[in-house]
C-alpha cells in the first residue's frame, strides 16, 4: 500500500516573490515562507505551491519543446472567462495555440510556465 502523500509542487523561476505574488493572486493562497531563494503559498489544503530562484532559469517553451515545460498546473474555476481575465490582469498570456475545443484554456504565468484553467 503506497503511504506518499503529495505535499507540494516548487516551480524554477527568475523571481521567486514575484511568481508567488501572481499565484497568490490567482489563486487566494497566502504566503507560508519566504526567503530571499524561495517562497511556499499554503491554502491548508495539504497541498502548497512553491517557487525557487534558479541561476540562469530559462521559461519554458510552449507549445514548442526548445526547452522544455517538464510540467503544468491545472486548476479548476468555477467561471472560466473571469478567471482568465484576472490571469491576464495579473500578468499571465494567452498563447495562439489553444487545443481542447475550449474545454480548457492555456496560459503562460510571468516566467513562461503553461498552465491551464478549466471548468470541469
């Protein structure tokens, strides 16, 4: 029987209090820690966000794999077009390419990651 339960995911970045105050915005998550290197945003879900600095970080390339995203974060909004227009506010882009048939949108956040918002 598996006993790993997931704690967390730590994106790479320039900049990592600046990342974390674009999802702390997107998603009402609030800081737990910080320093100069590093930032984790909590909700008390079990699951927290973090955000390292990394020397020399490279975004992402999407949908292209020049470098590559490794991964992506999903997350759920109960009205799609309004939480798209506040990833924009904040600072998120909209790539051209947009596959799943408007059953969810791509967006890229400050430093290149992809990430999706969907409804279901």
């Amino acid at each position: 029987m598996a006993g790993a339960v997931l704690r967390g995911v730590t994106l790479d970045c320039a900049d990592p209090q600046t990342l974390a105050g674009f999802y702390g915005a997107l998603t009402g998550m609030r800081e737990l820690f910080s320093t100069g290197e590093f930032v984790a945003l909590t909700d008390d879900s079990g699951c927290d966000l973090g955000f390292q600095r990394v020397d020399g970080y490279r975004a992402p390339q999407w949908p292209g794999q020049d470098v590559p995203q490794q991964l992506h974060l999903d997350f759920r909004a109960a009205d799609l077009d309004a939480m798209e227009e506040l990833a924009l506010e904040l600072g998120a882009a909209k790539p051209d390419r947009q596959p799943g048939d408007g059953r969810w949108r791509v967006l890229l956040d400050p430093a290149g990651h992809p990430f999706c918002l969907t409804s279901s």
